[in-house]
C-alpha cells in the first residue's frame, strides 16, 4: 500500500516547513509519497522548499494558478493507491491522514472524508461566515446529489488514485472539493466520513479563501450535476 500526499503551496513561508516536518513524521501503515506544489509563490516559500527536496517530490507553476490546479499537477506524477491533499498551513492535524487510511483499508471504502464537524473540539471558526458557508454548501451538495455529509468542503479527501484519475479533473482553485464530490456521487461511490483536528487561521494569518470561492462551489455542483462518467476512460 503506498499513499500520495498532494501539498498544494501559496505563500505560505510562515507555516509550511512545520507542516512538512509533521507530514514526514507521521506514523502510516503504508508507504509514503509528498508531492509539493509550489504554486509561483512570490514569498521566501520556495527558499523554504528546497530545505525538502531530498525527502520530497518537488515542482512548481511558472505563474499563479490556483488550489485545484496544483492539484492536479501533483495528481498527474502520483503513484500511490490513494491520494489526498494536505494544505500548506497548519488547520487540519496530519497525524488525522493516518486514520483516515486506516479506515480505508479496514472497510475497503474508496473514498473517506475527515469530517470537522464530527469532532466535537472543534467548535471554532475563522469567521461565522466561514462557518455559515461551510454549512449551506455541504447543504446544497446534498440535496443535489442525495448525500449525507457533514463537512463537503473538507480538505482532507482521501480518494482511490485510479477512481480519481477517472474523474477527469478540470478544477483550478478552491472548487476542486466540489469537483470532486460531485463526481464521486454521480459515479455512485460512497462516502465515508470520520472526524478530524481543525485549527482555523485568521485572515490576517494568510487565510486565503473568500465568498467568491463559495458561491464557485455551489456554480461548480450544478456544473456538473449532469455529468457522465461513462465519458471518462
């Protein structure tokens, strides 16, 4: 069993070295891959970097492109049976991506979810209107696609490599949790959640998602409330 760990980078010069040490401590059953992406941060992130390019597989973007982007540039050089992204900051606990394929691979699911809002500690937010967001799109998802979650736009989605890589991914920015469930759904896939650590940054701490990113969430779920997967190979 090998795991590839997708680590999309912004300007994060602040957070991501501590971030990377902990990712490279974790204790998996299985073996490890990191793919970090640095997404033309303009910060000292890339000076940061190259500290880890003995222990990680890096690469960059010429120019801002955006989360989903990233992404999808690490999705294309992964070779792990399963993926999932961990972001550059310090919100979610990385020693949580251990359970999560623990669960994986005890129950053979294809697709688990770390849940916020099933751990009970973590009765914070960044901002109400984050947490109000968070709520109403995970709502709209599952009215869409008849699910029941709790948490869609979660970062830590621990999906199956060869299921994602036929979900023919378009993504570019924060819609990629969309593009994703979306398509889990309409390939009729369960999803299975467990709880999750999550610690939330403040703006003026380099938080960098916005309503804007939302109401594309919410555009992106209709976009695709029609797909086919017998389109894909």
């Amino acid at each position: 069993m090998k795991l590839s760990i997708l680590v999309p980078v912004y300007n994060e010069e602040r957070t991501v070295a501590r971030l990377l040490d902990r990712v490279l401590e974790v204790d998996l059953p299985a073996e490890r891959e990191v793919i970090v992406v640095d997404d033309a941060s303009t910060d000292s992130t890339p000076e940061v970097l190259e500290r880890y390019r003995d222990r990680v597989r890096l690469l960059r973007h010429p120019a801002n492109r955006g989360k989903g982007a990233a992404l999808r540039t690490a999705l294309a050089e992964a070779t792990g049976d399963y993926v999932i992204p961990q972001d550059a900051d310090l919100e979610y606990e990385p020693a949580d991506i251990a359970r999560l394929l623990e669960r994986a691979q005890r129950t053979g699911a294809r697709i688990v979810y770390g849940s916020r809002r099933l751990q009970r500690d973590n009765r914070q937010y960044s901002a109400f209107t984050f947490y109000l967001g968070g709520i109403l799109v995970t709502w709209i998802g599952n009215l869409l696609f008849r699910l029941r979650l709790t948490d869609e736009p979660t970062c830590y989605k621990l999906v199956d490599r060869a299921l994602i890589r036929r979900m023919d991914l378009q993504c570019e920015r924060f819609e990629f949790c969309a593009e994703v469930t979306a398509k889990a759904a309409r390939m009729g896939v369960e999803i299975v959640e467990i709880p999750v650590l999550y610690r939330p940054r403040h703006m003026g701490e380099g938080k960098k998602i916005r309503a804007k990113d939302g109401w594309e969430t919410i555009r992106t779920f209709f976009r695709y409330l029609r797909w086919n997967p017998r389109n894909t190979k």
